[in-house]
C-alpha cells in the first residue's frame, strides 16, 4: 500500500516537473514571438517609409511635367479639362 501511494507522489512530482517545464517553454517561445513581432513592426514602418517617399517623388514629378505640358500648350490643355469636365457632367447626370 505505501509502495502504491509513494509511487502516486513520484508520478505527481513528475507531472509538476513537466508542467513546470511546458510552462517555461511557453514563456521562451512568447517571448520570441513578441521580439519577432517588434521585429516585423519596424520592418513594416521602414517599408511604408520608403513607399511613402517614392509616392511623393513621384507625385512631385507628374505635377513638374504637367505645368510644364500647360506652359507649352495652354490651348490644348484648356480643351482636353473641358472635354474631361463635360464627360463628367455627363456622367453624374446619370
């Protein structure tokens, strides 16, 4: 009887040293998912950086050739907002 209830303690002992063990796994592998995480926060902002800086670039240089389009043609401009205005007027009559 006592082999039986020393050996019930044994398998107890056991079970909190795996449950111990599990418990500071998991706690490793959350704190690799959290430096990973911030990892891929700061990955994410450089990115949307730079795609940022190449929207405006490019932004920037469609306004130069578009002044520069209405400097050399200013006719030809005026005509081609109206046709654009006049497709639009008709349009949200519909």
């Amino acid at each position: 009887m006592a082999e039986k209830k020393l050996a019930a303690v044994g398998a107890e002992t056991d079970a909190e040293a795996r449950t111990a063990s599990a418990q500071a796994e998991l706690e490793a592998q959350i704190a690799d998912l959290r430096t990973e995480i911030a990892r891929l926060t700061e990955t994410v902002s450089a990115i949307s950086t730079g795609a940022k800086a190449v929207v405006q670039g490019e932004a920037e240089l469609m306004t130069a050739r578009v002044r520069e389009r209405v400097r050399e043609e200013p006719i030809s401009s005026l005509l081609t907002i109206a046709g654009v205005a006049f497709l639009f007027g008709l349009l949200a009559r519909r």
